[in-house]
C-alpha cells in the first residue's frame, strides 16, 4: 500500500505514527502541507510533493495543525477520488462547533444546551435562556482556545463587546452554552470506526479540564453507556478516528461537548495502555476489516 501522510510538522503523534506504519511494513511519505498547490484543473493525476501522483495513494492520513489547509486538501483530494482519513464530510463538521451541534442534535445525542446569535442583543438574549454562568465559545478553534465562562450580565457584555470590536467574522456567531458544574473532570474517548478503543479522564481545579490547559489524564473506563453515546455521535458526524469529549453533569449523564477530528493523543496511551497509533494506522490502511 502507499500511504501519504499529510502533516504541518512531526510532533510527537506524528512519531508513533510513522512508527505504527513502519510496524505494518509501510514507510508512508511525508507531505508537508507548507508545500502542497494544487491545480484544481489537473484532478488526480497531479503530483504530490513526494513526485507521486495523488490518486496512486491508497489512503492519505491528514495530520495537518491547521484546520482549514486540512480541511481544503481533503476537499480537493475526495474530488479527485482520493480516500483521505478522516474525510472531508467528517472534517468539515467536526471543524466547526455549530455544525457539529447541530448533527448530534438532528441525531438525537445528548449535549449541553446550546444556542446561537449572531449579534450583540441577541447574543444577550442567548445567554439569558442557559441561564447565568454560560459559556461563550469560538465556532472554530481548539486546545480550550478562546472559551469564556461568563457569570453575569457585565462580564457578558464586556466579552462581547472585545468580540464584536476586534474579532474577525468567526468571532462575530456567538455560539453559547449552559455551564455544565462537571465533578473537576470530564471525558476524551477515542472513536476508531466502530469501537471505542479507550478514553480518559481529564481532571483539573480549573473549569477548562484540557491537557493542552493542564488537566491530568487517567484512564477512564469505556462503560456500555460511554460506548453507546460515543458511537452514535462518531456517527452523526460522519464518523472515522475522532476524540470525543464528553461531560458528566450532576445526575452523572453523559453530555456530547465537542468532537475532534484531528485527535491529539501523546498523554492518552499511557493511562489507558491502549496502543492508539497502532488502532488508527490499521484502521486508516484496513477499515473496519482489520486483519488479526
């Protein structure tokens, strides 16, 4: 099999996973997305980087930091009848927190109350409904980037007001959610096809629970009832390898926050002693048959 993996730099996922192809027997080419132009004319047969042509690879594993020069190449790439991982369909939800929302919503999976305006008043108005402390969140965005808990009307105001003055068009949805008052926790669980290979909690004094903010992680035990939730949304989404982070509100259900479709996993295989680039590398060359 070709393989070409399609990377911003190799940090240190990038590395287990070269290791994990390696393992398999296949040396994947690195494609540095800095270098990547496409004639959008030229369909498949135009070169890659590597100096192959882009559909003589059997499956592209997109790894790119930026969101949107992953999203876009994988957009050209399934044109041209190139099989990417994840694809562009997952990709595309996933990158945007409303759209996603609204997938999970039309498939009837658990998550906090959510709503959406698109100005200052109504943006109010939304806040108003989840009821006081809410959070404010970025329609794109990751590592717990940019997020706001606000507890009252002044500090509503003010962030909205820094938003609407000196944000960019992105800035300017006003996506907003209930403050869901999680045990110091909440839950990543890593979707690979159709199974939940693990997941682990995320613990922190601070209400962002992220590693990338700090949080610690151990391992948490993918129950029936996390397996459930999980897979139904990997679905709603278009599914793929994705993590998914999860809340667990008073009553101890399980909330769908947001879904990743570009998974970080460097503090995820310790705690949990699942092998994660082994399960991704396989699924990316074999899906769902994966060979014993």
């Amino acid at each position: 099999m070709r393989v070409g993996l399609l990377i911003t730099h190799i940090r240190a996922e990038e590395k287990t996973l070269i290791g994990a192809f390696r393992a398999e027997g296949i040396e994947p080419d690195i494609i540095l997305d800095r270098d990547l132009m496409f004639n959008l004319n030229a369909g498949g047969e135009q070169l890659a980087p590597s100096g192959i042509a882009w559909h003589d690879y059997d499956v592209v594993f997109e790894r790119c930091v930026s969101t949107s020069r992953g999203m876009y190449a994988v957009a050209i790439l399934n044109q041209w009848g190139v099989r990417t991982v994840n694809s562009f369909q997952t990709a595309q939800i996933c990158g945007d927190k409303l759209q996603t929302s609204l997938a999970l919503a039309s498939a009837g999976v658990p998550q906090p109350e959510t709503r959406v305006g698109f100005a200052e008043n109504t943006a109010l108005e939304a806040i108003d409904e989840v009821n006081y402390p809410a959070v404010l969140k970025p329609v794109t965005g990751s590592w717990g980037r940019l997020l706001a808990r606000v507890n009252d009307r002044d500090s509503a105001e003010a962030i909205i007001e820094h938003r609407q003055t000196l944000g960019n068009y992105t800035h300017h949805t006003y996506y907003v959610q209930e403050y869901v008052d999680k045990p110091g926790r909440d839950i990543r669980a890593f979707v690979v096809g159709n199974r939940t290979i693990c997941a682990i909690y995320r613990s922190s004094p601070h209400w962002i629970t992220n590693t990338a903010k700090g949080g610690s992680a151990s391992n948490c035990p993918v129950t029936p009832d996390l397996n459930d939730i999980c897979l139904r949304a990997a679905d709603a989404v278009g599914g793929g390898i994705l993590a998914i982070d999860l809340l667990e509100d008073e009553h101890g259900n399980l909330l769908v926050n947001e879904i990743n479709h570009t998974m970080e996993f460097r503090n995820s295989s310790a705690p949990t002693g699942v092998d994660i680039a082994r399960e991704v590398v396989r699924y990316a060359l074999y899906g769902e048959g994966v060979p014993v």
